[in-house]
C-alpha cells in the first residue's frame, strides 16, 4: 500500500474519490473553514444523533414518565439495548455490554468486581503510559482495600513510546490479582495485543480488563474470542457521541454470577426491579452492572451515532483509517523529516500495531499545535513533545491530511510558532 502513494494535490484527491466512505463526511456537523482532525479526542456530531435527541427530547414533552416504557425505545431498557447495538463493534454478544455511567466510575465498578486480594496475590498490574485516571482509579481501589498503592500497583516500564508485551506478561507473577490496561496508548497510539495479553494473564489464573477509549470506533474487537475478561469505553471520541457521554461496559458471561462491586437499584433484575426489595438481586447481564437511571438524554445521541458506524461497518472503518494514517505517515517520510522541519513518527509502522491517530514528534509540538489552531487546524498537544493527528474514517478527508502537512511546512517555513506565546 504504501509503496504507492506520491506526495502531489492530484493523488490526494484521487484517493477521495476512489473513497467507498466518502459519503459519510455529510453525515456529521462539520465545524466550518476547519481542518478537523482531534476525532479520537472528541468525535464530531452526526446528523443522525441529533435527531434522536431531538426525538428524546420530544417524547418527554409528550410523554412525560410515560416516557421510560412508551417511547419509541422505551427508555427503561435503553442502557442495554445500546449495549446490544454496540456489541457488534467489540465482538460481543448483545447481553455482555451496557450503555452507562462513565468511563472511570465503569472501571471502579469493574476493579471492584475483579479485584480480590487474598494472601500473596494482592497486586494490580497496570502501566506507566496509562491514561492517568485509569491509574488514580486503581490507587483508590487499592486504598479502599487498606492497601498501599506504592506497593500494591506495579506499572509495566515502556521506553518511552511503546510497550514489548512480552515484558508485561513477564510481570504476571503469582502475587498479582488483576491485569488492567489499555486497549491503545493515548500518546503513541500503539495498539496493545489484546489477545495473547489476554492468553498469558488466563495461563496464569488472572483476570484481565481493558480501557478501550481509544480503540473502539477506529479498530474491530473481538472480546469473546479473545476471552477478556471485562471492559470499559467511553463514546465521545471514535464513537461521535458527544462531551461526556454515556459510556460502555463489558463482562464476558462467564462472569455474570459475579457479585457487581458497585450497586445501585438499576442493576436490578429487570422484572422485579419495582418489587423495591431491600435485598439485592442482579441482572445476570451486562445490565446488572448498571447502578442509577439510564442518562436518556446523553445517551440518546449514541443511538444515530452508532447508526452511522454500523451502517458503515467496523471493518470499512479500519481499512480507510489505516490507509489515511499510512499515508499520513508517508508524506510525514516524505516532506517533514528533515531539516528544518524534524517531525518524527512515534507511531508503530505496522498498522496492525496502531489505532488510529499518528503521534508527530517534535521538540516544538506545542508552540505548533497551537500555530495550527490559528489555521484552522484542530489537533491535540500531549506533552512532552507530540501532536497527535486523528484523521477519522468517517469524516475526514485524504485531502485534508494532504492539507496538514503542506500547513506544518508552511508553519515551520514561516517560523510561524514563534509567534505562539509558550
Ligand atoms: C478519554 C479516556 C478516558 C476518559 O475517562 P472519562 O471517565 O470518560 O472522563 C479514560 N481512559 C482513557 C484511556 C481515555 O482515553
């Protein structure tokens, strides 16, 4: 694939034409004269999911608390019938995944559900390139256990950019009692093999649970094959659901007799939920892991967003955003490797190994992070020294990613960053 990319206007343009997704960009709200390319941070807004708000909103003017069981999907199972719509997308089956809470209450509800120190096994393994919740989420947990965290938490060593899995599970030992991480680093973009990390920590009788806020949406899952044993994920970044949407669990049903860490009356066994006994009974599904009323009107816009992924298909969606990030990665080969411009990919080269946003290293990423905002250009700054670039399957353009790097020569040309005060 690679070989056959050239570095000209006309082939970027050709690339969108020949685009069997293209059609999808004017399914979503494009921020007007913007070069859009922080979907894996906040995912633009689909058309689609507008219009079920706009439905939500309008059954609780004309329904009122009729609401929960007549609307057009009653809003007393919405939590599970858009797990059950998003499960395609992970590999799962309808009842292992629920729309709720958020990512980081979802993980101490999973921690909590896995995570029983006994003896010598006390230790969670997690990593030193985590998203930084993940890792005071587990620091709590291990707190609440009278545990200390300096102890208790061992956190897997990169070089920096990247993780050799082969010495995570090296850590694997007997004294650890949950394996926690990431599905994709947040800065590099290395995507994790879920699968043989999954193997090796089974071989050894631990349970295992990832953070796949920056993998679903952009890259196929496959939990149930895999055999993980729980998962989280948010649905505002690939999945386009919007700020602080409802999030996503999974528990493989193998686990669906566990006792939740955390309850709360909507976690109920469904029919008997308004029986209003103290006694707590689970749903033997994903459901059961909820705790409070499903936030309808947050999760009213994952409905028309995922609408759009399905009618596209996970598959499509990889295969197009791995053709942009490894044509991104060879005009950044090309035009921005040398002198002046020094950008450097630290991104893994195989895109089996990467989700999907490009890591641009350079000493001065912020103060051109910024210089690209003043374009027009929405990226993200992770410090110390990248700008992370995600251009989306769905609505971004071959053209646009011809854009950002004619801009980022033109920037470093002009010394336009040394405007940006630092
Ligand atoms: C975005 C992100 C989160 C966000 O957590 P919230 O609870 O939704 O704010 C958590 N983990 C990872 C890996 C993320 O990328």
């Amino acid at each position: 694939m690679k070989s056959t990319f050239t570095t000209t206007e006309k082939y970027a343009k050709n690339l969108d034409l020949e685009d069997p997704l293209a059609k999808f960009r004017s399914r979503f709200f494009i921020p007007k004269d913007t070069i859009y390319l922080d979907g894996n941070s906040l995912g633009l807004f689909p058309r689609d999911a507008e219009k079920c708000i706009l439905r939500v909103m309008k059954e609780w003017k004309t329904l009122g608390i009729q609401g929960w069981f007549e609307s057009e999907r009653p809003w007393w199972y919405y939590g599970e019938n858009l797990g059950a719509i998003a499960a395609p997308l992970v590999g799962a089956e309808p009842n292992e995944v629920v729309a709720t809470g958020t990512t980081t209450i979802n993980l101490h509800s999973l921690v909590s559900t896995f995570y029983h120190p006994k003896g010598k096994k006390t230790k969670i393994l997690a990593d030193e390139l985590d998203f930084p919740t993940d890792i005071y989420a587990l620091k709590s947990q291990l707190k609440l256990k009278g545990l200390n965290p300096e102890e208790h938490l061992v956190l897997a060593p990169s070089n920096g950019r990247f993780f050799d899995e082969k010495k995570i599970v090296e850590l694997m030992t007997e004294e650890i009692a949950l394996v926690m991480l990431p599905s994709a680093l947040y800065r590099s973009g290395q995507l994790l093999d879920m699968a043989y990390l999954t193997k090796e920590a089974h071989t050894r009788d631990i349970p295992i649970g990832f953070d796949c806020c920056h993998s679903v949406g952009a890259v196929p899952h496959y939990f149930d094959d895999w055999g993980v044993d729980f998962a989280v994920w948010c649905s505002y970044k690939y999945l386009n659901s919007g700020p602080g949407g409802t999030a996503f669990l999974y528990i493989n049903k193998k686990h669906f007799n566990k006792d939740p860490g955390l309850t709360g009356w909507f976690g109920y066994v469904k029919e008997k939920q308004f029986e209003m006994l103290l006694d707590f009974e689970h749903a033997k599904s994903a459901g059961g892991w909820q705790m409070s009323s499903s936030n309808i009107l947050c999760s009213a816009p994952i409905e028309g967003a995922l609408d759009v992924m399905l009618e596209a298909g996970i598959e499509r969606i990889r295969e197009k955003s791995i053709k942009l990030t490894e044509y991104l990665i060879h005009l950044t080969d090309h035009l921005l490797a040398e002198s002046p411009y020094n950008f450097e990919v630290g991104t893994p080269r195989d895109p089996d190994r990467r989700t999907g946003h490009i890591a641009l290293e350079h000493d001065e990423a912020f103060r051109i992070s910024e210089a690209l905002k003043a374009r027009g250009v929405v990226t993200d700054y992770r410090p110390p020294n990248i700008v992370r670039v995600a251009p989306v399957a769905l609505y971004n353009t071959y053209h646009e990613v011809w854009k950002i790097v004619q801009i980022l020569q033109e920037i470093i040309d002009n010394r336009e960053y040394e405007n940006i005060f630092k």
